[in-house]
C-alpha cells in the first residue's frame, strides 16, 4: 500500500469509480446539497501539507514547470520541487504523471512558513487541482450533488471558520474545479464510464440492492435520529448502536420486498448483549484497523519513494527484495499490534489496546458527543462511508468501519488518558485520534484487494463491534 493526496473527496475510489463518483453521464444541473451546521476554512496550521506526494495532472505540471522557483525563494534553490511518473501513469501504476517532492520531513517542498507559497506566489488557481480542492468532497447522486469535507483537516475537525452554508458560491465553484480536474487527470485510453449513475442503486449488503429513491428514506430516518440525539445529548454510543438498528430493519424491510418508507415506524432497541465482555476475535479486528489507520501510517511515512500511488503489491517478487527492510517493519508492528494488541506510534508512545479500552474515565461531556455526532452527520450526509467513495462497500460494512473507526479513536484517547493517569478523555486528544485516522480513511482504496475485501467481509457481519462497544460504554459509566 502507497499513498497520494487524492482530489477533492473522501476515500477517492479506483480511477473507474473516481469517473463514477463524477459521473460524467449525470446532468451538470444537478443541486448542490450543503451539510448545515458545518464549518471550514483554512486556518493555516500546514498539517495538511505534510506526509503527502501530491499528483499532478499535465495541466497542473504546465503552469509551474517553468518558474525560476530558486530565485524566488532560497528554501526552493537546488532542489529536485517534482518527481516524474510518466512511463508509471501510461501504464496504470499511478493515478498522476507528476508528483510534488517532499522535502525530508515529509513536508511539502512549497509550504513555507505554513503557508503555500505557490497559491502566496501565484494566486489559488495556479496551485495543483487536488490542493485546490482540498478537503471537500463531491459525490454526484441521480438526483444532487452532495458535498462534505474529510476531517483529515485540523480545521474541519475542530469545524473551525465559516459555515458552508454560507459559502455556496465558493463551493459552486469548487465543484466545477473537480470536475475539470477529474477530466485533466483521465487517461485518452481509460475505459468508459458505465451508463447511469453509481448511485442508481444502494447495495445494503450483499445481495439486497435497493433503488436511489428507496435509500433515502433509510437516510432521511437516520439524520433524523443522529439529531434527535444530539439535541438530547444521547450517550453518542447508544447512538451508533441506535442508527446501526435502523440499517439492519431496512435490510430485513428490502428482503421482505417492503418499502424502506416503513422505517419511520420503526422503534429501535439497543439491548446491550448479556455477556458484554469483548471477544479474542473482535478484538483483533479492531487491533488489525488500529494497525492499518494509525501504526502502519507511521511506517510508511519513513519512506517517501512510496508516496507516489501505485496498483503493484510490495509483496510482489519484483519488489521484494529492496523492501526486504520496509516488510520487517511492517511484520514486526503488525505482531504486536494485531496479536500482542500492543501499538506504537512515534511520538505518541505505547498503546495497550485491551488496557484502554477497559480503562475507567469519565462519561463523555456535551462537547465530546456533539463532536462525533458532528462526524457521523458529515459522514451520512456525504456518503463517502460507502459505494465507489469507500472501496465500494456495502452500506452495512461502510456503516461499521465507522464504528470500526470510533472504536480507535476512543482506544486512542483513553490510552493517552491512560498516560495521564486522568479519568477523563480531552477532546484534543480525539481530534488528534480523527484527524490521522480520516487521512487514512480517504486513502482506503489503496489497501491491498485481498485486506481490503477481508475487511468488507468482517465488516459486514451484523453487530460485529457491539460487544467491544458494550466495554467501552462499561467503562464509562458511574465514574
């Protein structure tokens, strides 16, 4: 697995679904629909501009190739700004013909003093279109147009700026931006875009499909209760459990060949299991997204030759050998965080997963649930958790990896809680835990297909994670 800064959206897909998600065949006319309550704006921290190879379409490559950069800043002169992908991009390797060369640190060559010096240099549209763009999402539907932004973003994490509903002109414009990138950036020989719209049909979990129109009924009732709750101040726990209720009535309502509109009659019980305690098995799993979210990351960060996208296994034979170093690493980490359920990140130290999640700290404040409800609503509202934004996951398994992905971030949490020798979870620590996670989040296209469809397959058992839920829910109550 390698990693690119991908354009625009949340978990960009493989190239085919990326046309899809775009889709080319679907009227330009299509509304923009806005997530209300959401904030952004840069604020200029540089956090983003860190760890990534940013691509670069021949377009992007043409308005910068030729600046004298080292005349115009000394931190530019003598330096190497691109790497070049083209003979990797003809064959299919590399999503770009061009990449940004980071600098030593993992930084972008062009972000001085946190800020781009391109767009300072410049002005914003001669930056790359994937920066441009950066961090919203676009997922064209039959029937809208439906933005967010990744939390991949210390701003939009902390929703720091100005509302997005109040910024529908700029966001206009940003989305004929992705388009017109998305076109710069496909191959004369890439295959066509099925007719329709990858959102014609939902599919739930394998083998119950249902119509666009259908779906959102089941997406109108699980707003509605994510507000309900939030407005509450509902434990955020109960929550997730509540809303995963609802998408398992509305499969049991599909196969039954009755409309998803009878979702709103549903009354969802959150029974917690009679035996709470997690098991072995659910416990790797969620080691094993820690491992691939937040440990492995770190690793791959040391290497930067791997940050420009690429299709061919580092486990294949013609690769092995020079990443004989880089696999031992990954081995060695993957043991002990998957079977010795202990993780290491640098800087932040040494996590025992199964220590954190029974760690007794408080119950998680009004600021706390209304971050994740925040969250989850982006998520549900931008559906980049499933489909050809999320490695085309069914709605169920999209459903868990978020789920999967709270999980972490509250093991995260607790083991720097934990540190502290404090019973209470800081909030900075879980804007931390979501940020890193949602970087990988976006990038979950690029996982190997077998991981990748292991993953989907765990994800799509019914209530996986609610036994590990039960725990953490346990280990916060009465304290």
């Amino acid at each position: 697995m390698v990693e690119e800064k991908q354009e625009a959206t949340v978990g960009a897909p493989n190239p085919s679904p990326s046309e899809a998600r775009h889709d080319g065949n679907s009227t330009a006319e299509a509304p923009l629909l806005i997530p209300e309550g959401i904030r952004y704006n840069c604020q200029g921290c540089g956090r983003c501009c860190a760890g990534w190879s940013v691509g670069l379409t021949d377009a992007d490559y043409s308005r910068v190739k030729d600046i004298d950069w080292g005349s115009l800043h000394p931190l530019l002169k003598d330096r190497e700004l691109f790497i070049h992908r083209e003979e990797e991009f003809k064959e299919g390797v590399t999503a770009y013909p061009h990449f940004t060369n980071p600098r030593a640190d993992g930084t972008c060559p062009f972000l001085i003093d946190n800020l781009c010096f391109i767009h300072g240099h410049l002005g914003e549209d001669e930056k790359p279109g994937t920066c441009q763009i950066f961090p919203y999402s676009f997922v064209q539907t039959p029937t809208a147009v439906y933005m967010g932004v990744a939390f991949n973003s210390m701003a939009s994490v902390r929703n720091m700026g100005e509302l997005l509903t109040d910024q529908r002109e700029k966001l206009e414009a940003y989305w004929h931006k992705t388009r017109h990138h998305l076109q710069c950036r496909a191959r004369p020989d890439a295959p066509q875009a099925p007719p329709g719209n990858p959102f014609d049909e939902i599919v739930l979990t394998a083998g119950c499909v249902v119509p666009w129109a259908e779906y959102l009924h089941l997406e109108e009732c699980l707003i509605a209760h994510l507000k309900a709750a939030e407005k509450e101040n509902q434990p955020f726990i109960e929550t997730l459990i509540t809303l995963e209720e609802i998408i398992l009535e509305a499969i049991k309502l599909a196969r039954a060949g009755q409309s998803l509109a009878e979702i709103k009659n549903f009354e969802p019980q959150t029974n917690t299991p009679a035996d709470s305690s997690s098991s072995g098995i659910y416990q790797s799993i969620i080691a094993m997204v820690y491992y691939l979210y937040l440990v492995y990351p770190t690793i791959r960060s040391r290497y930067q030759d791997l940050w420009q996208s690429q299709k061919k296994s580092v486990f294949s034979p013609g690769l092995l050998a020079q990443r004989a170093k880089i696999l031992s690493q990954y081995t060695g980490a993957g043991i002990s965080t998957i079977l010795f359920k202990t993780a290491t990140l640098p800087d932040i130290g040494k996590n025992n997963l199964i220590k954190s999640l029974n760690y007794k700290v408080k119950a998680l404040d009004e600021d706390i649930n209304a971050f994740f409800c925040r969250w989850l609503y982006v998520k549900i509202f931008a559906k980049t958790y499933f489909g050809p934004a999320a490695a085309n996951y069914p709605l169920l398994a999209g459903y868990n990896s978020l789920i999967a992905c709270f999980i972490c971030a509250m093991l995260f949490a607790k083991g720097e809680a934990l540190k502290r020798k404090e019973n209470a979870i800081m909030i900075a620590d879980l804007y931390e835990a979501y940020w890193r996670l949602d970087r990988e989040f976006l990038t979950v296209y690029q996982i190997l297909p077998q991981v990748s469809n292991g993953m989907a397959l765990a994800y799509s058992i019914p209530r996986v994670f609610r036994s590990l839920l039960t725990s953490l829910s346990d280990s916060m109550q009465n304290n």
